[in-house]
C-alpha cells in the first residue's frame, strides 16, 4: 500500500444528524402502532399542532363558532374536535413536537427521503446544533403559516414536511451555482473538488431569486404543493388533509433565512461557467456568508 493510494468513497454518505432524525421519526411511529389507540390519541392530542387551541386562548367565541358548525354536520367530528379543543389552552410546544408525529409508515417514508436528499447536502454544511436549530425554525414557520389560514380549525397537524420542506428551501441557496451538485461544472475536471463542494458561498437572496436554475426548482415545488393541496393526493395520507401551507412556511423560513445559520466561508466564485479543460480555480476565503 503506498501513500498516494486513493481513498475509498462510502457508498452511502448521509450525515449522522441526518440519520438520527430518520431513525427517531421511525422509532415513533413504530411505538403509535405498538401502544393502545387510545393511549396514542393521547399521544396526539398532547404533541399535534392544533391551531383553534391558540386561537381560543384569546377569542374562543370564533372557535366555539367553528366548533358549533362541526357539530351540525358530524356528531363523531364533534366529539374528536372537542377532544383536541380539550381545556382550551394554548400547547406552546406543540409548534415543533408535530413535526415528531406522522400519519403513516408512507408519511414518514416519505419524509425521511427528501429529508436525505436535500438535508443530508444542507447538514453537511452545518454544525449539527446549526442544522437542528434550522430545522426547529422551519417547523415553527411551518406551523405559523398553517395557523394563519386555519386560526380556528381543530384538526391536528402531524408531520415533519414543513422542517423537509425547510431543507429544500435552504438548499436552494447552494445547490444550484457553479461547480455545485445541481449547477453547472460539477464533477468535470477542473470543476471545484468534492470535498469542497458544500462549502461553496451561498447566493445572496437576490442572487437566488434571479438564477434561472433556482427559479426553476422554486416554481415546481410550489405547482406540485399547490397540486397536492387541492387534490389532497399525497402519498400516505389516505383521507388526511394536505398540510400545504405549512409546507410553503417551511420552505420560505429554509430559503429566506438561510443564511442566518450557514458559516461556510466565501469562496471565490467564477465568472462564468468552469469548462472542462480549465485550470484549477483558486479558493480564497473572504468574511462570512450572504444572506
């Protein structure tokens, strides 16, 4: 064996922050399906996000509308919304233990997919308290948004895709210039080495919102959002509701503040497109990352 032997690539490379969150999302679901059904509807009623508890805190005339209007159409609606109304406070820390909960083994499938996909690249550019806390961020934008276009609704909200969804915003910000895994020149020769991939610069806001590439990405996720919550046709979900809007919070927190959580150094970045056959281009660190 001689020194300059090449190092072996693992074949699966996902961050170990990544794989924790995918490994606790699965142990949970597996302990809902092992527990007593009502034992996890305690569980749910504890832990879901439901927006008319918050909202009843300060005008619980609205919910007990929204609640009386439940109750002339559906007795059995009636009585789960008012087991999730329970006392009427507010569960503070429902707006991040919902992201912990899930509809299905599909649901969470599904989830921890793109969560590997797309936050497994975001978690490599992190420290893990920096990826934990953007994931903390978008599940609470995730839940906000929601609230505000279902301030008196009684349904609970399950389900880690506002955070995913975060994720992919955030990855937004780097995965699409040059010499980056969804840009142009990666992988030619010449192009930026592996290893420093994620720690090229993130685009500035203005940057990413007039590539063409970004743009691009940015529009088909908000069509095929908007085409699951009109249809409600998400893998997983059986008859549940499509929590889109709390997918679109998430996904903006990811994009828009960014930023805020990224250290990685600036990087000089080309002027135009790295060719095939180009010399090496040269790195030089500069202060901070733009938001």
């Amino acid at each position: 064996m001689t020194l300059d032997t090449p190092r072996r690539e693992r074949i699966f490379n996902i961050p170990t922050v990544v794989v924790v969150i995918c490994a606790l999302l699965f142990l949970i679901q597996g302990l809902g399906d092992l527990i007593a059904p009502e034992t996890y509807g305690r569980l749910l009623i504890r832990f879901a996000f439901v927006p008319g508890r918050f909202t009843f805190a300060f005008d619980p005339d609205r919910v007990s509308a929204a609640f009386n209007q439940i109750a002339k159409g559906d007795e059995l609606r009636a009585q789960i919304a008012a087991a999730f109304l329970g006392d009427g406070t507010a569960q503070w820390w429902t707006v991040l233990t919902y992201a912990f909960l899930h509809g299905s083994w599909m649901h969470v499938g599904v989830n921890c997919l793109w969560l590997v996909a797309f936050g497994g690249a975001v978690a490599k550019r992190l420290s893990t308290l920096r990826f934990l806390a953007l994931l903390a961020v978008c599940s609470v934008a995730g839940a906000f948004v929601h609230y505000l276009t279902h301030v008196a609704d009684l349904e609970p909200v399950v389900g880690a895709s506002a955070a995913v969804s975060g994720a992919m915003g955030a990855a937004t910000r780097f995965m699409f210039q040059t010499g980056a895994p969804l840009g142009t020149g990666f992988g030619r020769r010449g192009s930026v080495d592996r290893d420093d991939v994620m720690r090229l610069p993130a685009l500035s806001l203005f940057q990413t919102l007039t590539d063409r590439r970004t743009l691009t990405f940015i529009a088909i996720w908000f069509l095929s959002n908007l085409i699951f919550g009109v249809s409600g046709a998400m893998p997983g979900l059986g008859d549940a509701t499509v929590a889109w809007e709390a997918h679109v919070g998430g996904f903006l927190a990811g994009l828009l503040l960014f930023g805020w959580f990224d250290p990685a150094p600036k990087l000089a970045r080309p002027d135009h497109d790295i060719v095939a056959d180009g010399p090496e281009p040269t790195i030089a660190p500069s202060e901070g990352a733009e938001f």
